[in-house]
C-alpha cells in the first residue's frame, strides 16, 4: 500500500516537474497564439481588481488615487505618474519595473525599498503577482 502511495506521488511530482511544452497550435485553429496568455491576463485582471484597484487605477481615464496610475508601469523607471506624490525612497530608487522587480517590491514593499509609502504586502503569491504583471503590460 505505501509502495503504490509512494508510486503515485512520485509520478504526480515527475509529471509537474516534467511537463511536456504545450502542443503547437495547429495553423487553422481559433484563437492561435497568445490563447494562453489570454487566460493569464484574465486572471491576472481579476486578481488586480481585487487586491490592487482600491489604490490604483489603469487605462484611459485613470487617475491616481491612494495609489498611482499604473499604466505603462511595465518596464518603466519607478515614480513616473505626473499626478501622484510619490515618496523620496521611490523617486530615488532607480527602480525599473521588470517583472522581477515588481513581485519582490509587491509582495514586501518595505522590505524591497525600505521608506516606500506602499506599507504592506498586498499579495504573497508569486505567481498572481506575474499574472498581473501580463495584464499591466496592455496599459
Ligand atoms: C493600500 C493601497 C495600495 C494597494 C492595495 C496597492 N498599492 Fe501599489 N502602491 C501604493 C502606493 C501608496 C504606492 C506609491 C509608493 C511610493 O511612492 O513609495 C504604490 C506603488 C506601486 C507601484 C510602483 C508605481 C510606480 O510608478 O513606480 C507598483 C508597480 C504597484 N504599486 C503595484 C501594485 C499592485 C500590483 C497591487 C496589487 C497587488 C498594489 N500595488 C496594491 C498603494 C497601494
């Protein structure tokens, strides 16, 4: 009985750490590339909208509220919103917002960037934090 525990485990854990790459979309098929990405960034939209929209807003009419407008935040130098105050330790980072910045900053901001005005971790899952760091990247 162990054994066949033992067996099934085991191939659950190969089976995660060995996953093949995903099939190649056949060319007529609808949506093609991206389809994946399309269930991130949805996930990822969700996941903004319940732990980043009371502070911060994206897209056309944002405007920056607790927190800044974070449209075209993705790649960019920190502290960049004309309509938000943010603080000297951001100004002065020097950060640029890769994605690995971002989900080290978000899930410890004061451990990241010791004096940011962003006090708590909002998220401490990794893998959320990247999902929405696809779905900034279309703003
Ligand atoms: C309680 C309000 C609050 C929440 C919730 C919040 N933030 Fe923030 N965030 C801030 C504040 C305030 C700043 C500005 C920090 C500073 O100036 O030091 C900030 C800054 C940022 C920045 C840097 C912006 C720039 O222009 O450099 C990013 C990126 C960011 N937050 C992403 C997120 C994400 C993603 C979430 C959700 C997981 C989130 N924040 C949730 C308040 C918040």
């Amino acid at each position: 009985m162990a054994g066949v525990l033992v067996g099934l485990s085991f191939c659950a854990a190969s089976r995660a750490a060995d996953q093949p790459p995903p099939a190649k979309a056949p060319l007529s098929a609808s949506p093609p590339a991206g389809a994946e990405n399309a269930d991130i960034i949805k996930a990822g939209e969700r996941a903004f909208r319940l732990h980043c929209r009371s502070c911060h807003a994206v897209g056309n009419k944002a405007v920056s509220r607790k927190g800044p407008t974070l449209n075209g935040v993705t790649g960019q130098k920190a502290a960049q919103a004309q309509d938000f105050k943010f603080s000297d330790a951001l100004q002065k980072s020097g950060l640029v917002w890769t994605e690995k910045n971002f989900v080290d900053y978000n899930m410890n901001p004061q451990r990241m960037l010791a004096g940011t005005s962003k006090k708590m971790p909002v998220i401490k899952d990794e893998k959320i934090l990247k999902d929405i760091y696809l779905y900034l990247q279309q703003f």
